[in-house]
C-alpha cells in the first residue's frame, strides 16, 4: 500500500467531524447580549456556528427590526448572541456548532460586515482569500438599528467577491446600521466534490424563483444559507430548498407584485465515501399551532449538519414568526416560534446531512 | 465559471457560479433558446446584393466569440486551477 493511500485510509477512519453542539440561547428581556459556554471547547480555527433559523420570541407583534439578532463563535469555548438594543421582551435562537478535524478543513473565518445608514452594501478583505472551490459562506444573522420593521433594510445577504479575496453583503434598501455575522469554511481537497453557489432573484407576479445547477447527487449535497434581500414585509421573507438534482427553488410568503427579493445559496456535494444519509424536509407550523414535528430515520446527532436554508411564513400581522428548527431527539426535528398566532404559518426548509465518522 | 440565468422576458433570475470541472447548468430558458437558434440555422443566410439587385444565399457570419449575458467582472471571477 503506498503512503498516500495509506494515509486516506486512516483519515476515513477518522473521518471528518469532531463534535457537533447545538444550544438554544436567550436574550432576557431588557439585555442585548447572552453568552453561552460550550460544553466542549472547540479549536475555532476549524469550528463554525450555524444559526439555525431566525428569532423566537412569545410577544405578539413585537415588530421591530432592533431585536434580530447576530451569533458569533466568539472563542473556542463561547457562543455569542447580540441585538441591537436591549430587547422588550426574551429573543430565543438556536445555534449548531460544528467543529471539523484540522485534517477535513483548511480554516473557517468568522467575522462581521456593517453596512452604514445611506448604503446598500459593504465589502471587506477576507484575512485569507478562500478557495472558491471548495468553500461555502454562512449568514448568521444581524443586528440593525431600525427602531420600525422594515425588511428590506435589515435584510441581507452576504457572499464571496473578488473570486474569493473578498467578503460582500447587499441588501434592496439603505437606511439604518445594519451589521451581518459570517462564517467563511474552506474545506480541504478530498472532502467536497462540487460547490456551486446561485443568486436566486424573483421577478413578476411570483411566490417562488428557482436556480439551474449543474446536476449534484441530492443525497450527498448540503445547502448553506447565505441569506436574503427582501422587501419591506415580513411576509417576504425567503427559504429555498433542493427541488431536484438540478434545481435550487426560493420560496416566499406571499405573491409580490414590485419584486425585489432575493437569496443566496451554496450547494455543497460532499465526497459519496463520507456520507452516511441525508434527510431534508420544509417544516410548516401550522397557524395556531406554535411547533412543528418532523420524524426522520435515526441520526447520530454528533456527526449530523442540521442546517435550516431561510424560512418564509403568511400574513404580514407582525415580526414574530421567526422560526427556529432543533433536534429533540436522534428520529425528531422541531420546528418552533414560541407562540400560537392562528395568523400565520411559518415555513422553515431544513437538510439534515449525517457523516459516517 | 460564472452562468447567468434569464426567463423570457430578458431579465435575470439566476447566476450561478460553479466550482472547476462542474459542466455549465443547462437552464430551461437556454435550452429553449438553443433549440431557436438552431432552427434559425437550419435557414440560409440570405443576403441582398445591390449590384445585380438579387437575393441570393451567402455563408453565415461568425458568432461572436465573446460569451453574452456574463457579469464584468466574470473573468476575474474565475477559480484557479488546483495544483
């Protein structure tokens, strides 16, 4: 056996993930920052947090765009979650983090990108240009100093620019401070088979917009969440799913006339030799109903990605069906919004992708 | 390479940007135009002399060798190639 193959073969008994972790955290009411210790420390050179849907929170139209808010992997043992100002009322999200062994990824870089009040972007170097071949960039939220709700300010989206050299994030309006959290992964050679990354823009009288890609193996393939530009309404907000093996398709809440929504999705098709399986679902919470149960096939849950890609939900009532999506077991996935408005009904798309080791 | 993707009233609703080696995206809306052009060129190139004042079948232009519809700043935008 020659060395190299030798040394694959000890990395597939290795495999690629270290440990995964997931926290639901909580801003108390009248604070704007939680901290939340890891159980496991982590080497955040390899670690990214992957927010797992929006914000809870149980108030009825507690509509303002202040209280969304951003995570961090701040160091190797702490997660942090901040809104603009102090909240009136608790702000709950749910954070995944995923840390890699040195040997599956190159380095992950975190960071954050303001967009200033009377722009509608910013760009940033990266401290090292990714490899665009092999990288994805994750949205994690934002902090914005709207005192009103007005999506198409305090939403955005956020890529790679510069063929990897930089960070970019856009959003449809201007006004207000608006600071989007990031993690930037590159994976090293032997790991990911393809990444493709769409643009997705609605146009016309339209619910949803869909993406051609080049054809993946769906079983195999992950997206990563790289966020939305919106209109103004909540209701607008966006999620997509893999609809087949060439087809990446955005949904929102409702038919717009004057479009101006988009999103950003990776499309990441791991190597077929680390996969074990795949399982991907839109969870709906019904209106009335505050979660949503979706049984899978039994998941080790430390070695599974479960990450959400956007959401969208019905009627423009208020801010407050933002949905989270948690394991509550190693067969069940929960979607969740901490209250029961017969209003709307949330939608939230979710693939939960589990390695061999 | 970078592909952008357009329905048929022209506007864009898809760029996609995939890694090396991936072939392009074969969007519905490129098919379709594919199969126009490809009707069109059954069609012989007919061309108006105005010496003799006849029409008469001439060889086709030459395509443009620019690809249309890529972003600006999509040659700066290509991957490297992996050593």
């Amino acid at each position: 056996m020659s060395r190299r193959a030798n040394f694959d073969g000890v990395l597939n008994h290795l495999g690629l993930i270290k440990s995964i972790q997931t926290y639901e955290i909580t801003i108390a009411s009248g604070t704007k920052e939680k901290t939340q210790t890891l159980t496991t420390a982590v080497n955040k050179t390899y670690a990214y947090a992957y927010k797992l849907g929006a914000d809870r929170c149980n108030v009825a139209g507690y509509a303002n765009d202040k209280y969304l808010s951003g995570v961090e992997l701040t160091d190797g043992s702490t997660i942090t979650v901040r809104t603009h100002a102090n909240t009136a009322a608790d702000v709950t999200c749910v954070v995944q983090v995923v840390e890699w062994h040195k040997w599956a990824v190159k380095d992950v870089q975190h960071g954050t990108l303001t967009i200033v009040n009377g722009q509608s972007s910013a760009t940033a170097a990266l401290s090292r240009a990714l490899n665009i071949n092999r990288s994805a960039v994750i949205y994690n939220g934002s902090t914005c100093s709207s005192t009103t709700q007005n999506r198409d300010h305090s939403a955005a989206s956020i890529a790679w620019s510069s063929a990897g050299a930089n960070i970019t994030t856009t959003r449809t309006g201007t006004t207000n401070d608006l600071t989007v959290y990031y993690c930037a992964i590159e994976w090293r050679a032997g790991v990911v088979k393809s990444v493709q990354v769409a643009s997705i823009a609605f146009s016309g009288n339209t619910q949803t917009a869909t993406a051609t890609i080049s054809a993946v193996t769906t079983s195999k393939t992950m997206l990563f969440w790289g966020g939305c530009k919106n209109n103004a309404f909540q209701e607008d907000m966006t999620g997509a799913e893999l609809t087949s093996s060439t087809q990446i398709t955005a949904t929102g809440g409702r038919v717009v006339t004057n479009n101006t929504r988009s999103c950003i999705v990776t499309a990441v098709e791991f190597k077929s030799k680390w996969v074990k399986s795949l399982q991907s679902d839109a969870t709906n919470i019904a209106a009335g109903n505050e979660t949503a149960d979706a049984t899978i096939t039994a998941v080790n849950l430390g070695r599974t990605l479960i990450h959400p890609c956007g959401y969208w939900t019905t009627n423009a009532f208020s801010t407050v069906d933002h949905p989270t999506i948690y394991p509550t077991s190693t067969t069940n996935i929960r979607a969740d919004r901490d209250h029961t408005s017969a209003f709307m009904s949330p939608t939230i798309p979710w693939r939960a992708l589990e390695f061999f080791r | 390479m970078k592909h952008v993707q357009t329905n048929p009233q022209g506007t864009v609703t898809a760029t996609v940007w995939c890694s090396d080696g991936l072939p392009p995206p074969v969007h519905p809306r490129q098919a379709a135009v594919t199969e126009e052009e490809a009707v069109e060129a059954e069609k012989p190139y007919m061309r108006f002399d105005r010496d003799t004042k006849q029409i008469s079948p001439r060889a086709r232009p030459a395509a443009p060798t620019e690809e249309p519809g890529l972003a600006p700043d999509s040659k700066t935008a290509q991957p490297k190639k992996e050593k």
